[in-house]
C-alpha cells in the first residue's frame, strides 16, 4: 500500500500547522464562527446537532495496521471510544473537542493518514471497490488509480471551490461493488476487443434530493488518457456547473440540463487542449505508485483446518457461508468483519474491536484492512487454514456476525441522533429492524437484501439503491419513513421506486416485516433473491402485502 512521500509528510504538517493556529485564533475570538467555517471544512471538521465531528480520510478505504491502531488512539484519547465507519470509506469520530483537533490531526499525520478535502466544495475522499487488490473477478486492482487521482486532486487549485462537492469512485472489477454510477465520476476498468485495459468512464450519477443514474461518457478510454480526461470532466464541470442553487449544482445538474451530448462536447474540447501538457510525468508516477502495491506473497499451505472447522461446527460454517468471499489467490478468502450486530449502531467500532482487527491484519491478514462503503471492515487476504482463529478471536472481540449481505447488513446514516441536517432517525430503525428479524429467525432463509436507512433526503444511507430503501422524513413535526424497491447499486444499477404513503416510526419495521414475508411467498424456488423476485413481478404484489395487510390488520 502506498507510503507517504517526504513531500507528503511536509505537507500535511504543513496543514496541521495552519490548522492549529486557525482553531487558537477562533477559540480567541479573532476569528468569528462564520470567517472559521470554511476554514475547519477544508480540514474535514463539521460542527452536528451536539459536538463537533472530524471526518478523517481513508484513501479507496485501505489501512494499515499501525493506522487502525492510531484511530484507537485518537478514539480513547480525543473521543468517546469509538468511531463510525462512513459510506465513504471514512472514518468519523463524533465528539472531539475544537481545542484538540489539531493534536488529532498531528497524531493522524504520524501514520500517514489526514482530513483534507473530506468535506467542501471540492474532489472528495476517491472511493474503490473493497475487495480490490483481492477479488477473484478484478482485472487489475484500481487503487494504483485511485491513488494518483488523490495526488492530483489534493489541493489542485482549480478545483478546491467548485459548485458543489464532488465524488470519484473506481472499480476493478467487471462486478461493481463500488456504486459507480450514483458517482459525479465513476470509473469502471474493461478490456476493448485487443484484450487492452481501460475505462468506462460515468458521468452525472448520484443520489440525494434528485437520484439520478451516471451517463457513460466514454466507452473506453486507455489508461494512460485517464488523468487528463478526468481533468478534462472537472474542468468543463466548473464553468457549467450552476452556483446560483446549491440544489441545482451537483454535476448531475449540469448533465441534465444541459444533455449528455453537450456535455460531452465540452470535455473532449477541454481534452483536447489538456491531453498535450501531459507529457508522461502521471504514467511515470503511476508506475512508482503501482510497485507500492505489488500483492504479498501468499503462502501455500493446506487448508485443512479450514475443511475441519466447517465440517464440525455449524456457528463458523454459518459465518464462512456469508462472510467469504472468493480470492484470486489458491487458498485463501477475503474476510467481510461485520459492524451489524443486531442491536448494534450500524458502522460504529469501539477503539477495542479496532486494536484487535489491526491485530488479526498483522498476523493473519498480510498487514491489510479495508473500509467498505457498507461500513464494514475487509480483511482482504486471510489463507483459509487461519480461518478458524479469525473466526474465534472475532468471537471475542464481538465482531463475528454472520450477516453480511443479510437483512440485518443494513446500511445507515447517523440520523437526527448526530446529523443536524437529518430530519428523522435513522439508528433506531435499523436497530430495531435488526432485531425483529433475529427474533423471527428468517434472515438466512431470506439470504441476500440490501436494506438502505436515510434519515433525510440527502441519502448518505444510499436508501435510493436499497432492494429495500428506507427514508425517514419530517411530517409535520412527525417522522415519517417512505420505502422504496427495486433498487441496485451494482453493474445492474437501479433506483428504488416508491411503494407510496409512508409509515410512522412505530409502523415501519412491521412494514418491512410485511414486505420480507411477502417476498418468501412470491419467489420461485429458494435461490431465488429479493431482488430477483421483485424484477420478475414488479411493484403490484409488494404494495399489495404492504398496504392491504396494514388496512386489515387496522381493521381488526
């Protein structure tokens, strides 16, 4: 993974430095709340509903373990003791106090690690696939990618005050777990008919108050054309991108309004007259990134405690049938950790559970974690035969749920119990949703359904590409949770529509438990999924089960 340079250690302390005399000048009063706003935003500080709250940067979600031991650290330290993984592959500590942000920013930048451009108006936090480097279907890992897009975006200074803010997110793989199409960028790596690799490059995707699905704008652009053409989209972006509505700003916007044809046009012009300045200086950084992340060499050993421990204990099989995924490399498996425990806040990591994943990284795991965008932890790179003590020392930790992908997988934004922009909760419905379902003991007959809670129109809970989606809103001084279905954040991307009124806070999860009933009735045979089930039907018989049941039950 990649190592910070000498020029990457000068500058983020350089940050620090500016940090730290901005943070004294406002706790002095020679800088007003509205002059220090913009300043804390550049370094990733919101101020929530209760605290201040530090988003701290994950770059493409990878760490390393002296990394995930420092945010325990900061947690004890500066926090309550936890932290809360983000669909951004960040990591949020909640209530830190103003006068210790710049020591939490020193301590992160003694690992190689910062907050700049995790929040503004500017390229955010570059987001990939969370198997990558591991997956079995990947073409070639895109975090090489990823990160040259996070050298050039960082402090690029055509591009820290944009309309609005601006997310990339890149794939490796034919199978897109990295929602790429609801990205103002998404890139996905493909082969053209000579076997090269390449991009697709996607346009104008994104969710919130307007969910809209990206537009491909090229169907494959070589690898080496990436950087200027990424440009080349920001630089068109920035002249067309509205400013008089901070609604109508998003880059979706301005491919809306002005045609995906048209926009086009603009950034082949732009690339153009931006392809000729790159004269091989990002293909040569490039390759020095890449040999940063050459693959540990994987050991080859026999798997069999790994066929023992599955052939006799039924709790470590029942986590090696949701919680594994195929690995490129004979032998061994990628490790999805869950942060779903039924009861559990979605995403939230007590600084223990990190110290002890930061541990089983080192021994297990060839020194790797990820963050996924589902707020989960990767261990991408276990051999199988050391499956067996994962397994029992994330017993022990209280991490070892076997759920992932699962109902109770639920993905969740903080909701009104952090969030000041957040109009309804988004934690308690997730929670008690969660628990309903282990009560019914259904959710491994279920198999998989992605389940997506928002507590505002904003959708940092990604509810518009929840198979189930959840939005909780206010009604009059009432929260009220629409459901939408059918949505994919995958190669086969869709948005959820809406079933139609919503339900009070007290009626959702039994609506959910209507829905996820109804559909064990309507499918086929037991392989087939939620999702299937409901492309195959459409929305009529699940409306049916969510509102004729509502009225009879209010019937009786």
């Amino acid at each position: 993974m990649y190592r910070y340079t000498d020029f990457d250690e000068a500058f983020v302390r350089t940050r620090v430095a500016q940090f730290r005399d901005q943070v004294a000048r406002r706790i002095d009063g020679s800088l007003t709340e509205d002059e220090f706003r913009p300043l804390r935003l550049m370094n990733g500080l919101y101020l929530q509903l209760h605290a201040y709250m530090l988003r701290v940067a994950i770059p493409y979600g990878t760490l390393n373990p002296d990394q995930m031991r420092q945010l325990a650290m900061i947690a004890d330290r500066w926090d309550k003791g936890y932290g809360h993984w983000t669909t951004r592959q960040n990591i949020q500590f909640n209530w830190p106090k103003l006068e210790d942000v710049p020591d939490m920013l020193e301590a992160l930048a003694d690992v190689g690690m910062h907050a700049i451009q995790t929040s503004g108006n500017t390229i955010r936090n570059v987001t990939a696939d969370h198997f990558a480097g591991a997956a079995a279907d990947e073409i070639a890992d895109p975090r090489p990618v990823a990160e040259l897009l996070r050298q050039w975006s960082t402090d690029h200074p055509e591009f820290q005050f944009l309309p609005r803010k601006f997310k990339i997110a890149i794939t490796g793989s034919p199978n897109d777990r990295a929602v790429t199409r609801a990205h103002d960028i998404g890139l996905r790596m493909v082969r053209n008919d000579a076997g090269e690799a390449g991009f697709e490059v996607i346009v104008g995707g994104g969710l919130g108050r307007t969910p809209m699905e990206g537009k491909v704008i090229r169907d494959f652009l070589p690898r080496a054309d990436l950087l200027p053409y990424v440009e080349a989209v920001l630089a068109a972006y920035n002249l067309m991108g509205r400013r008089d509505n901070k609604y109508k700003a998003r880059i979706k916007i301005t491919v809306f309004e002005n045609g995906i044809d048209s926009f086009h046009d603009a950034v082949e012009a732009n690339f153009a007259k931006i392809r000729p300045r790159f004269t091989g200086v990002d293909q040569e950084i490039l390759t020095a990134i890449e040999a940063q992340f050459a693959p540990p060499v994987f050991a080859d050993r026999p798997e069999a405690p790994f066929d023992a421990a599955y052939a006799t204990d039924p709790v470590f099989r029942a986590w090696a049938d949701t919680n594994l995924a195929a690995h490129k490399a004979p032998g061994h498996a990628i490790v999805t950790v869950s942060f779903k425990a039924p009861g559990a806040t979605p995403g939230d990591a007590t600084s223990d559970q990190m110290r002890a994943l930061a541990d089983l990284a080192e021994t297990y795991g060839y020194g790797e974690l990820r963050i996924s965008h589902e707020q989960n932890v990767i261990l991408p790179h276990v051999h199988k035969a050391d499956l067996p003590a994962v397994h029992a020392a994330l017993k022990s930790a209280g991490i070892a749920t076997a759920n992932v992908g699962l109902v109770s997988d639920i993905i969740a934004c903080p909701g009104m119990d952090y969030c000041a922009l957040a109009t309804a909760r988004s934690i308690p419905i997730a929670q008690e949703i969660a628990l309903r379902f282990e009560e019914l003991q259904v959710e491994h007959e279920v198999g998989p359904l992605k389940i997506k809670i928002s507590g505002c129109i904003n959708a940092c809970g990604h509810h518009h590409v929840g198979h189930i989606g959840i939005l909780g809103l206010d009604r009059a001084g009432v929260e009220n949770y629409q459901i939408t279905l059918g949505g994919d954040h995958t190669e086969r991307f869709a948005i959820g529509e809406k079933t139609g009124p919503g339900f009070p806070a007290e009626g959702i999860v039994p609506a959910i438990e209507r829905l996820v009933l109804a559909y064990l009735d309507l499918r086929e045979h037991r392989e087939e999924s939620f999702i299937e089930t409901f492309r195959r039907l459409g929305m009529a018989p699940f409306k049916a089960a969510l509102y004729d049941s509502e009225d009879r039950a209010d019937a009786a």
